[in-house]
C-alpha cells in the first residue's frame, strides 16, 4: 500500500510563514508509544508501505530539523535514497480545494459540543506523550528528585505544546517548561480560557460565549488539520499515518460515514498489535533493518498477514502468539531432522575425490532449502523479523 505521511499544521487557513518558529511545523508524525532522548519515527508503520507519500516542503525542513527530530529526517532520507518516497505539492491541493475545506470547516463548527469527547481524550494522549518524552529527558539535563514536580512538568497543557507557535532557537526541554509556564497561567499566545478549563466545565457554562468561542479557536487548529489530510489522502488514493492524538477527531468524523476508521488505521493499528504481542523486547529499530525488511520478499507475507487481521480471519493476541511459537518450533524441529537425514543420504557424494565435499555440501543445501521453503511457508513472516533480531546492525 501507498501511505501518505501527514504534515503537522497544515491546512487551508496556514500560510508558508505561520509555523517558521514552531518545530512541529509541517513534519511528519512522531511515535508516540515508543520514546527516546529525541522523537522516533514509527518504524513498524513503515513496513506496510511500498511508498511513502511525503510533502515537498516537508522533506525541505527535514533537511535541516530541530535536533529533536534527527532520527525521523535520517529515516526518510535514507527512504528516498532508495526509491521508497514519493514528493508531492500538497500546498497545491490545498489552495485548489480550499473552497470545499472551508465549507468542512463550517459544517464542523455547527456543533461544537460534538468534538468534546474527541478533544478530551486527545489531550489524554498527548499529555501521556509528553511525560514519558519528558522522562527520558529529564535524567540527562536535569536533576529533580521532587516525584509532586515530575507529575506537574508531565502534565503539560495539550494545546499550546501541540499547536502554537514557539520561540526561535529553543531547544525541546526549554520547550516544554514554556508550555508548563503556560499551563500555570502565564498565557502568551492562546485564548483566556485554558483548554483545560472548557474540557472540565459544564455544558450550560460551555454554551456562553466566551467559552464558546474558546472552544471554537482551540477546535478550528485540530480540525482544520484533520479535513486537509482527510482530503490529500483521498486526492492521492492513499491511506495516511497522523499523530496518534488526532485519531479521536478521525473516528468522529468517519463514523458520520459510516466507517469505523480513517484510511490505513486499521493496518497500522493491527501491525503494531503484532509486534506487541509476538516481539515485544524487539528493540532493533533502525534505518538499516527497515530498509532490509522493505526490500526482502518476505515482507509481502507480513502484510498479508496485517490484511488477514483487518478483515477478522486472525485476531493478534497471546493465544496467536503462543499458536506461531508451537508451529515455529515444530518447522525448525522438523528442518533439523530433514537435515540430518539429507546429510546422511548424501555421505556418499563425499568420496568422489578432490571435489566429493563440495559437491556433498551444495547438495545438501540446496534439497534443505528446497525443504525449508515449503516447511516455513505461513512463518516467513516471523523468520524475517528473527532475523533483524539476531543480527542487529552497528550502522545508523
């Protein structure tokens, strides 16, 4: 499958200008479950697609990023190195569909309401992003041993953190305390009633004006965002890969159509489901192995495995992982007797003088092999992901 990566900010109502001070600005979605001292590309996602559909300008900004975001801007440049990216205008789709993006926009706002659920668990996630993020970094630069401080610096507001503009120059810690200090109520650019406020207030105090038109700025960002990528996923006959808090927003506006998920989620949600339960210490996640994954034959397997998932024939859950293990070992049980026996059989080939060895040896392997493709036909899947497991790579 094509999978379009989403640029964060984008949308009909953002010119080029907008996010030049924000770092999150037109990059492409992070991992959110797994965290390291800088942001992580979601590498399991990557293994479904025979193309990445990217923004122009986005892969500009990947040329130079925030240092934070290093790891992802190595990842798709070694993608394009090796044909797996494809650039697209999606400025281009944008200005021509702008008309039908504001009539979205519109026809969203009619029920503000509607978005409370959806905004409230984004939140949820994010600040959960944000304090395991924050974790990891909070041990290299600084020395707070007070647990009732770690909890109020976790607890950083969505909002400001996510969507609104930062200072030039600012490194991802000093970052995130400008958005503690926010969240305490120095307000520097937001609307005078904190996201918080209206996501903990009645529905009789939400319908007066200032609240409503709090909720109103706050929602114009999230859905805005989220019509622009509905709509380039369409224009390109993609799925897409958003940041992982915009999936309430998403199940909100495709169930209206009668669909339980956005295009690709499913995929995405299943794959990582996969990895959860059959490899869940599998920790060599890097450019290298992706790229050896997305060239080996096996990878076909892999993802006709997800499919099977999506349509309800195989369910990923330890009852799955346990069966794969059993028929694992049974195959690799079943390979080495056929092994000893062909080297048994072939003894013989090993007498005919000076080349008798070899010969045995190129005989052996080849009716093995011929024996090990059939024996793990299903499995392969699994043998390609052992592989990357036992032989990690030193390069970056």
């Amino acid at each position: 499958m094509k999978l379009l990566l989403t640029s964060f900010g984008l949308s009909h109502l953002h010119n080029k200008q907008d996010g030049n001070a924000n770092m999150f600005y037109r990059m492409p979605p992070v991992s959110m479950s797994s965290v390291g001292q800088q942001f992580l590309p979601d590498y399991v996602t990557l293994l479904l697609a025979n193309k990445i559909i990217i923004d122009c300008q986005t892969y500009d900004r990947l040329n130079n990023p925030h240092h934070s975001y290093n790891a992802v801007a190595i990842m798709i440049k070694r993608l394009y190195d090796e044909g797996f990216v494809e650039i697209k205008d999606f400025d281009k789709v944008i200005i021509e569909n702008k008309p039908l993006l504001e009539k979205m926009l519109e026809q969203d706002l009619k029920s503000l309401d509607l978005w409370i659920e959806p905004l409230k668990e984004s939140t949820l996630y994010w600040e959960d992003f944000v304090a395991k993020f924050y974790g990891e970094l909070r041990n290299e630069y600084f020395n707070i041993e007070d647990s009732a401080s770690d909890l109020r610096y976790s607890k950083l507001r969505h909002y400001e953190t996510h969507h609104e503009p930062y200072y030039s120059g600012k490194s991802i810690v000093q970052q995130l305390f400008l958005n503690h200090s926010l969240h305490h109520g120095i307000e520097i650019y937001s609307p005078e009633i904190s996201i918080n406020e209206i996501l903990s207030s009645s529905s009789t105090k939400r319908r007066t004006s200032a609240y409503k038109q709090a909720l109103k700025k706050y929602l114009i960002g999230y859905l805005s965002q989220v019509n622009t990528n509905i709509l380039l996923s369409q224009t390109f006959e993609t799925g897409f890969h958003d940041w992982y808090d915009h999936k309430p927003f998403y199940q909100e506006k495709f169930l209206r159509v009668a669909k339980e998920s956005s295009p690709g989620e499913q995929e995405i949600e299943n794959i990582k489901k996969l990895f959860e339960i059959s490899f869940p210490e599998f920790s060599f996640w890097q450019p290298d192995n992706i790229l050896k994954a997305l060239k080996d034959k096996r990878i076909e397997e892999l993802r006709q495995l997800v499919d099977s998932a999506c349509k309800g024939k195989v369910e990923f859950d330890r009852e799955f992982a346990n069966r794969t293990l059993l028929e694992v070992s049974k195959v690799d049980s079943n390979i080495a007797r056929f092994r000893n026996v062909v080297s048994y059989l072939t003894m013989p080939l090993g007498f005919i003088p000076t080349i008798g060895t070899p010969i045995q040896k190129v005989t052996e392997e080849l009716i093995v092999k011929a024996k090990e493709s059939k024996e793990k036909k299903g499995y392969q899947w699994f043998y390609m992901i052992s592989d990357f497991a036992q032989k990690p790579t030193n390069k970056k």
